[in-house]
C-alpha cells in the first residue's frame, strides 16, 4: 500500500535538510538562508535561525547541538546553544571548500560531508564563487582532544556527491552520487569502511541513470535505506524508494510535488516520515516503518 501524503507547510523556497529533534521537525530553507521549525502540535512552521548562508543538509551531534552544511558560505558549522556559530571547516589543502550539501555523524564524533557543487550553487545569498578544489568528493572531520579537526578526503572517484548516509553497523556509507546529464552517472554506491577508517571500492546498488537519481536518504530500523528521487520529467517519477543494505527494491511509494529533495522519520514512535521538496514542500505520511535517532548517537 503507497503512503499518503498531506502537506504540511510551504512552499517556502528550496526545502531541505530535515531533522528531528525529539519533539519538532528543523529543515532548511535553502535561498531564504533560514531553519524552520515546523511543531506537529501546532501545526505552525516557526523561524528557528536566520543567516545560515544557504545551509542545506542538517544533523543533530550527540550533544543536540545542530551541524550544517552551509553551502552558500562554503563551509560546515556548528550552532551552539547560545547562538554562537562555529566554523568546523571551510577549507581543505588551504582550499575552499565547493558547496557542502549533506552531513552524516557517526558514533565516533566524526562528520562525514559531500562537497559537491550543483548549478543552482550560483543563486546561493553568498554568491558563492569559483571552484578552487578541482573536485568533488566525500569529506570527513575527524575531532581531536584540542577541540580542533582534522579534515580527510573519502572519496576520489565522485563528480557530484550528494546525500550520504551510514549502515547501522557504521561499516558502510552510501553515497548517493547524482550527476545530472547525458553520460553521468547517478547511482546509490555502498563504500565499505575499513578498519583502518578509509574507504574500500564501491558497490553500484542502484542505477536510476537516464532518470534523477537519489537526493536526500535515511534509514529505518531495520537498516534499510529510504530514499528521494525522481522527477515528473522522465522515469516513474517524484519517489520515495526503500531499499534493502543489498540494494533490493523493496517499496516505493509516489510523492505528490516533484524533486523530493530529502526525508527523515519523525512524530512519537518514529513512523513519520517528513519530506521536502525542490519546490519548497513539507509533506508527511505516516508508515508502517519505524526510523531511528540520526546523529551521532546510536
């Protein structure tokens, strides 16, 4: 049985990045620079914070403090609970970064971050600018004692990293890898992480190629991936696609705005799941699977 799906609120601008908080849903709004809050009690969408220079993917640390994906300013940030931001990186190699646009916490404290850059990029509030790294790849932030972080390049084989996401055993991360055009690639990949923290040679799950590949991802109890894709203008269109740790197609379930962009599982016993969209929608549906706390915390 496909899921139905109310709207909640919107549309905003570009909605993205949503993440539970244990009583409200935060997503991103991306070209107005701004959080929302959006309160299943009230039903009202609430500004939670201004100025977050075109922040995308959001994630909650195992402290409940937000991390962000600022992609207009090029750079992973903190906000701390008095309001402070504090910059986790904005370079690497001395380099600016391209357009963080998701974020991934394991149970280590380590943020794992896509640094992609999309054409969209360019109408961010901060302008944005040149690329300087010459590619586009999976980061991770290791956290040392001093408080500082050690940046380390994942990936070297991605053009256009986009939502990421690790198994529940944190012995793999799928990469959704989303590059737009002819002859580019968009795949579901599974890289496995070696003991020694680096990756291992990616495994293809799911191929969406001609079609738009997988924006935003989550996992669900039982550590199968849901996922966003699709669109009106080719394939099955707008989706939500669970997906066995193998890759199997288990479910889909038909979204009612095109470009879903990302999605998370919400509400009391986490069996809500929220979406957003490219065009700025917050839907929900209420499902027969279960989330789990995302974050750093397991």
């Amino acid at each position: 049985m496909s899921w139905e799906f109310e709207h909640l609120a919107g549309p905003f601008t570009l909605a993205e990045g949503p993440v539970w908080d244990g009583e409200a849903l935060l997503f991103t709004d991306i070209h107005a620079s701004r959080i929302l809050r959006y309160d299943p009690k009230t039903g009202r969408s609430d500004v939670y914070r201004t100025d977050t220079h075109s922040a995308n993917g959001l994630r909650m640390d195992a402290q409940g403090r937000l991390v962000a994906c600022e992609g207009g300013g090029r750079r992973i940030t903190r906000y701390e609970r008095d309001g402070v931001v504090t910059v986790l990186v904005d370079r690497f190699d001395g380099k600016r970064l391209n357009s963080p646009n998701d974020v991934a916490i394991d149970s280590q404290g380590r943020v794992w971050f896509t640094d992609p850059r999309y054409d969209d990029a360019a109408t961010y509030d901060d302008g944005v600018g040149a690329l300087e790294l010459g590619h586009e790849s999976v980061f991770r932030l290791d956290p040392a004692l001093d408080g500082a972080w050690a940046s380390r390049r994942m990936t070297f084989d991605t053009t256009k990293p986009n939502g990421l996401l690790l198994s529940l055993d944190e012995k793999v991360l799928y990469v959704a890898q989303s590059h737009y055009g002819e002859g580019n690639k968009r795949e579901l990949r599974a890289y496995p992480i070696r003991d020694d923290g680096a990756l291992g040679p990616y495994e293809v799950l799911h191929d969406f190629y001609p079609h738009r590949g997988i924006d935003g991802m989550t996992l669900d109890s039982d550590g199968n991936i849901v996922a966003t894709a699709g669109w009106r203008q080719s394939g099955p269109g707008p989706m939500i696609y669970v997906f066995a740790p193998n890759g199997r197609v288990l479910e889909t379930h038909p979204v009612p705005e095109d470009r879903p962009t990302n999605c998370t599982f919400g509400g009391t016993d986490l069996s809500t799941l929220y979406v957003t969209t490219i065009g700025g929608w917050l839907l929900r549906a209420k499902t027969h699977r279960k989330g789990i706390v995302i974050g750093g915390v397991r």
